[in-house]
C-alpha cells in the first residue's frame, strides 16, 4: 500500500516505514535509547530527503519521550531542577541549530554536514558502548573486579555560578548543564535526534549525577528542545512531514512495547555490545558514502521560490 | 528566469502557428488527452495518460512531448577536499521542464537535423532551458549533469514511449508518470515530421496537482507554517500521552 507524503513530496510503502518504525522501536525499547540516530540516517537511506528526516524525526522523538518521560516522573526520577538548566542550554542551542542548518541548506552543505556529524557521533558512541560493554561481559565471567569510584574532583567543580540540585544531590556550576544543553541542542536541530545518546554519559561521567535521575531529566530536556526543533523547522524550513511522523509514530510505539518487554528477558551487556556494533554499521556506512568517490560527482537541487 | 523560458515557449509557437498559415503546411494534426488533470491524492502511485489524435493528410512521423513546469534548478559540483567528497562548484540553470518525457514513432534523430530538433526542444539533448551566465567552458558537463539527475529521479525517462499508428491516420500513445511527478501546468507538445521538416504543431495543456488531504497539509504548512508546527506538536503530544496511558493499563 503506497502514501502520498504530502511535504517529503513523495509516494511510499506504509509497511516499510510501520515497519522501520517498529523496528528502531524495538531497539529503543530494547536499550532504552531514543533511536533517533538510527532512524535518521535510515529515513535518509530510503530517499527521505535529509531536512525532511530530520525535521520529522524531531517530531517524532516529541512523542516517544512523552511516555518515557512520564512513566519516569511517576517514579520521580526527573530532577525538574537540572532538567530546566539543561532545557535553557536547549533552548538557545537548537534555536542556534536551526539557523545554522537553513544556512547551510542554502549553501549545499547540508547533506555533508548531516552525515558527517553522524559519522563522527556514530563513530565516538558506538566504540565506547562496545568496550564499555565488552569490558562488562569480562567482569561478570571474572568476578571481584574493581568498583568505579563513584565522584572525582576535577577542574570542573572550579567553575563560578555554583547551584545546589538536591534531587541529584549535587552541588555544581550551573554552566555545566548549561553548556550540556546548549551542545545537545545543537545537534538536535541538526541531526534530528533527541540527544540522549550524548546527555545520558555526559550527564553520569560529567555532572556526576545518580544514574536513575538521569534517563527521565533527560527524556524531560528531550521533549521541549525537540518540541522547539519541530516548531522552528515546520516555521522556518518547512520540513515537517506530519504523515511520515504519523506513520513512524504508529510503529515506533509498538515497537517499543515489545522492545521493553523482550529487554527484560534478554541478558543485558550481549544486547548493548549488539547495539554497538549496529551504531559503528550505520556509521561505517555513512563515512563509506563520504569518502568513497561518489558515482556521480554531480547532483542537482531545485532553487524553490520562498526558500 | 522561468518568464523567460516561457516567453521563449511563446514565441515558437507563434512562430509555428505563422508557418502553419502557409499553404504549403496544410497538414494538420488533432490530438487530446484522456484527462486534462492529474490529481496527486494521498493514495497517489503514479499515473498513465492516453494521448490519442488523427493525422490529416499523407503519412508522417509524429513525435509527442510532454514538459512539466519550469524550474530554476542548481547543479552541483562535488570536489575531494581533505579526503572527504564536498560540493565545490555550482551553476544554476533556469526555466528546466520539471518533467520531460518523449514518444515518437522514430527515433528523433533520424527524422529531422539537429539544428530541427534544437529550435523545437525535441529529445534530452535539446531541452531548451535558460544557460546560466558566466559560465566557461564546463557548461556541457553541468548540462548533461543536469540531465542525469533528471533521470536518476525518473523525472527524464531515458526509454521513447511509443506510439500506435492505425493506418498512417490515428494514433495513440499511453504516457507514463511516475509517483514523484512534480505539480504544476505541464503542456504536452504533438509534432508532426515529415522529410525532416516539422509540419505541424499542437499543444495541450496539463495540470498535474496534488488534492485531497494532501494537499491541503501542504498548502497549511506554507501558508500558516507555525501553526502548522504547533498543530504537529500537539499530535505528538498526544500520541506520547496516549501511547503510555495505553500501555500503563496493558
């Protein structure tokens, strides 16, 4: 069965995408990522037009993290504090994101610059989640390893504006967060993700927060930055296929029902370093597509009116 | 630029509409399609049109072109810059038929000269099309560039339709449109050749547009964009909120 997508301005198969979407669902479900990273670049893969993946994906994610973030305030696990400071830096960077990227679709870059912060991103995450977890996989066969020291004073406890977060139990420079958010932000508007794939450690290793507080603070941040990304881009760009994200929607819930549900049953580390090895996929592929020689050197874009 | 190319489309039809005045061009061709509107509604998967018309007068050749809307259209160049393929170099071409699909009884090039086919925009060669200016002497490869990206979207179809001649009076030929067909007023050209001369001439308007819910999205989504974006945030708002009220109970 084909549809119409009436801004992506192109006919597709409703079962490939239900299923993409249950498939990146399962996945989020399964690690409980966002799975924007993923679903990005395979929107990308199956000619979605890179603004309009990015556009839709950020709507998109709006939805997923509403019910995680939800389920996640019912425990109280969101430190409404330091979710706000985040959401500031959000706030300015994904407006700055959004700017920069109708920049660059005027100057051509996009596309490069979409795929190459993906390998980059893809590139760092991937590599750390399988050593992290293959390190993982080795401790539990050797027990008696050593335990991670759980706070380290560095230079960044030096910094001014100190703010108290009592839910973290966390004294802390606000520029910190702040600046967190701001970075996120960027991405968010420029690669259509949530974000949470860089927030999640660098909430932990960073700020030093306890590891339960930091998935819902952060789907709490993912929500209004992806929100204001939707807005902008669907004000400024145009590039919010409602039909494409409705479709997404639709699979990406069910999706991660299963995934949740799968995940309890599965043994942990082996599924994260599987995850791994599909994040350094996506991105072998994407920088294969940058730096091979491409079949045509030449591609062609059409100089729309109102643009 | 797209006034141009129109202005241009202009005055070679009055050009040919003057040649037809002459006695010597008594032929005439009639010819109409079997629907003059393609609606691009949410179900859309492509089309086929019949195009169909009679010959008066001896045997002659007819080729039958279809021009989708002009468009101003950027063709880039990519360049290896620090091991990493980046656009370097664009030039912009003006009034390109969105679309352009061709049908003819021969292949064009063995009906007429290419001087014939270039004053009339017949065959991929001979798209008229605003060249950019200023440009040196990479123009071609920028053109026939232009062409192929054309044809990777399908827009350019590389294959001649066909056409059924029934008793060198009628003829039929079923033109295709694929799923990405872009909007707008196509005209569909019919010319009739014969000894290397076109002799005739007719245009038939197109209009391909999208309708339905489809279209009023997009024309909500350009005419009222943040309005639009709020109006998507609420559905995602909802279907998160909906989705985990669901799954809660489950």
């Amino acid at each position: 069965m084909q549809i119409y997508l009436p801004i992506a301005e192109l006919s597709v198969n409703v079962f490939l995408f239900l299923g993409m979407g249950a498939g990146v669902g399962v996945l989020s479900g399964l690690f409980g990522v966002g799975g924007g990273f993923l679903m990005t670049p395979l929107l990308i893969f199956a000619g979605i037009p890179p603004a309009v993946a990015v556009a839709t994906e950020a709507n998109q994610i709006v939805a997923s993290s509403v019910s995680g973030a939800l389920a996640h305030w019912r425990r109280g696990n969101v430190d409404l504090k330091m979710g706000i400071v985040l959401l500031l830096g959000g706030i300015v960077g994904s407006t700055l994101g959004v700017w920069v990227f109708g920049l660059l679709q005027g100057l051509g870059q996009i596309d490069l610059v979409i795929r190459a912060s993906y390998v980059v991103f893809l590139g760092i995450i991937g590599a750390l989640m399988l050593i992290e977890s293959l390190k993982a996989i080795s401790r539990q066969r050797k027990p008696g390893g050593k335990r991670r020291k759980l706070h380290q004073h560095n230079w960044l406890h030096g910094l001014p504006f100190k703010m108290r977060f009592r839910r973290s139990k966390l004294y802390i420079s606000a520029l910190l967060p702040l600046s967190i958010g701001i970075l996120v932000g960027i991405l968010a508007a420029i690669m259509g993700v949530g974000g949470g794939f860089i927030m999640v450690p660098a909430m932990i290793y960073l700020l030093g927060m306890p590891t339960a507080m930091v998935v819902g603070t952060s789907l709490f941040q993912i929500i209004f930055v992806t929100a204001n990304v939707t807005f902008l881009q669907a004000w400024q760009n145009q590039t919010v296929d409602i039909f494409l994200a409705l479709l997404l929607l639709t699979g990406g819930v069910i999706g991660a029902q299963l995934g949740t549900r799968a995940g309890a049953k599965l043994p942990g580390e082996q599924l994260r370093s599987l995850l791994a090895l599909i994040v350094l996929g996506v991105c072998a592929r994407l920088a294969y597509e940058l730096l091979a020689r491409p079949d045509d050197l030449y591609s062609i874009g059409a100089l729309v009116g109102h643009g | 630029m797209g006034r141009i190319g129109i202005v241009g489309l202009r005055l070679s039809l009055a050009l040919m509409l003057a040649g037809l005045a002459r006695p010597v061009f008594a032929q005439a061709v009639v010819a109409d399609l079997s629907d003059h509107l393609i609606a691009v509604t949410t179900g859309f998967a492509g089309t086929k049109l019949l195009l169909f018309g009679a010959i008066e007068g001896d045997a002659a050749d007819v080729v039958i072109v279809v021009r989708g809307p002009g468009e101003d259209i950027m063709v880039r160049r990519k360049e290896r810059l620090g091991g990493i393929w980046i656009n370097r170099h664009n030039l912009t071409f003006g009034g390109v038929p969105a679309f352009y699909r061709l049908a003819s009884t021969e292949p064009p090039e063995t009906l007429a000269s290419n001087r014939i086919l270039a004053r009339h925009g017949i065959g991929l060669d001979h798209i008229s099309m605003v060249q950019p200016t200023g440009a040196n002497g990479d123009l071609p490869t920028f053109r026939a560039a232009l062409i192929r990206g054309k044809q990777r979207l399908g827009l350019y179809p590389e294959e001649n339709g066909q056409i059924t001649l029934l008793g060198n009076r009628l003829f039929r030929s079923d033109i295709f449109f694929p799923s990405n067909v872009p909007t707008g007023t196509y005209n569909v050209t019919v010319y009739l050749l014969r000894n290397g001369k076109v002799i005739s001439a007719q245009t038939t308007p197109l209009v391909v547009s999208k309708v339905g819910v489809g279209a009023r999205v997009f024309a909500f989504a350009h005419s009222h964009s943040a309005l639009y974006g709020i109006a998507a945030l609420a559905m995602a708002l909802f279907a998160g909120w909906f989705a985990g009220a669901v799954f809660k109970r489950a």
